[in-house]
C-alpha cells in the first residue's frame, strides 16, 4: 500500500526536463535506462551539429544540464557563462576535480551512471543553495541568477520544497527493490573506491568523489552504518591485498580521516536540508504537515 502511494505520488509530480548533451551513443542509452519512469524527459543536444548553440537557443526550457566531458569546448562554456547561460549541471567523465562549466556542478564518473537521478536532485539543490548564499560581492553570479531566476521557475512548476528542500521517498534506499539496492551499493563502493584512491595523493579529485558518494548517500537516505560498512569492507580489502604482496598497510589507518571527511559532509547536507525558519513560517501548516509526511513515509 505504501509503495503504492509512492509510486502513484512520483508519477503525479512534473518530469523535470534534461538537456542531454552526450555524444556517445552507449552513454545516452545508458543514461536513458537510468532516468526513466516519467520523472525525466531527455532532450537530446549532443547529435547536433553545434551543441552549444542548440543548449543557448533553447536554454529557457531546461531545468538541468547532462553533460558529457569535453563536448563543449571551454570558449563555448565561458560564452555560455557570460550570457548568464548557466543551469544546474551535472558532468560525464573522469573525476579530475577540475571545474568544467560552474562552481555549483555536480561530476559523476561514467562506470558510476547507478546514481545518476541522485546526482541531479543534487546539482538542482546545490545551484538553488548557491543562489540563494550570494553576497553583493558576487556580482558575476548574481548577473545570471537575476537574469534567470531558476528558482522562482521551479517554486512555480514543482513547489518551493520540490527539490530544494524535499527528496524523493521513492528513490529511498528502502524503498528500492533488493536487485536495485545491491547496483546502486555496488556503484557506491566504486565511487568510494575512487574516494580512498586519490585521498592522499590528489586532494582536489578527491573532493569532487566526496561530493559524488554524500550527494547518493544523502538523496537515497542510506543508513550511516551502510556507509561506515563500505568504508571498512574497502579497507578490509586494502588491507588483504597489501598483506598478500608483502608491503606494509599500517598506513591503511590513516584513512579514517576519509570516513570522517564522509560523515561531517554528509551531518552538513542534513543541516542544510532545513529550510530556514522564516520561511518555514511562511508556509502554510498543513503544506509543512504534509512535506513532513512525505519525507517520512
């Protein structure tokens, strides 16, 4: 009965509209199987001749932006930037750290694509959050923020506590099928294999894998435990592998600081997912009541 109502819940709610702006073949049938079910609806820009001339002809009608890695060239994402051309975003490709298009995006590696819908609601939170954080010394991001107010569209089309505020109870780790828990945990200790990796050696890339494994923990409601399991098996792992080869792995304990660096981001993420108080007064009771119950069913 509950899944039901859930279910019945998510078809009712307005697909949010991607532009897909991947060139690869396998990677947009890919990304197809994982945004599906009518929350999405993929718009495709990556077979065009000039991409970044569709994405600016058509901007207006997006709410987000799939990109794959190096599809769009830096001058055509700078040109884009200086219209105030921006849209929350979420990058295809290696993990390098690097900032592809603007400070709010969100990078997901491809042999990762399990944890795309979550990737989305996350590039959607942090583009608002940013907004929403500027000072009067930000003048550039003001420019495109003013000139698009995204999230006045989206308090429109979805409601204030759409996606800002509200995850989706249905893509609640919980709530998944057993089959769809055990991808999405398998994608999740690929993420965070990526994560312990590049810790020491390439702090920056590692932030961005941070990000990409608090972002999923974070939307799909995963336990705490679960996440301090997949950091021990990883490290159990580790630990075997290094035996076998005879090198030493007492060093494996200073990873912890990874799990630390996990588990205070994520104590951030629920932080910053309470609306501030005025605004919450602002709301009508029974809205609250009922954002309440649909975030605890």
């Amino acid at each position: 009965m509950v899944m039901a109502l859930i279910r019945e819940r998510r078809m009712a709610q307005p697909a949010l509209t991607i532009a897909s702006l991947l060139r690869d073949p396998t990677l947009r049938e890919t990304c197809g199987q994982w945004l599906r079910e009518g929350r999405y609806e993929l718009v495709d820009l990556g077979g065009q001749p000039s991409p970044g001339a569709a994405l600016e002809d058509r901007w207006d009608g997006f709410d987000a932006v799939l990109l794959e890695q190096g599809l769009l060239s830096r001058d055509t994402m700078q040109q884009l930037w200086g219209k105030g051309l921006v849209l929350p975003t979420v990058i295809l490709g290696p993990v390098t750290g690097l900032v592809e298009y603007h400070a709010a995006e969100v990078h997901l590696a491809k042999d990762q694509l399990e944890q795309l819908s979550y990737s989305l609601d996350a590039a959607i939170s942090r583009f608002l959050r940013r907004g929403q954080s500027m000072g009067p010394d930000d003048a550039n991001e003001i420019g495109w923020a003013e000139k698009w107010r995204f999230s006045n569209r989206l308090k429109e089309r979805l409601g204030y506590l759409g996606v800002f505020y509200k995850r989706d109870p249905s893509r609640f780790f919980r709530n998944l099928p057993p089959a769809e828990r055990n991808i999405l945990l398998q994608s999740l200790e690929r993420t965070y294999r990526d994560l312990l990796i590049s810790y020491f050696r390439d702090p920056v890339a590692a932030n961005q894998a941070l990000e990409s494994f608090v972002n999923t923990v974070f939307f799909s409601d995963i336990p705490i435990t679960k996440t301090v399991e997949i950091h021990m098996n990883l490290i159990d792992e580790f630990w075997n592998l290094l035996k076998l080869k005879g090198r030493k792995n007492d060093f494996l304990r200073d990873y912890r600081l990874a799990l630390m660096d996990v588990l205070a981001n994520l104590c951030e993420m629920y932080r910053r997912s309470l609306p501030p108080e005025p605004l919450l007064e602002a709301i009508e009771p029974a809205a609250q009541l009922g954002a309440l119950k649909q975030e605890i069913c």
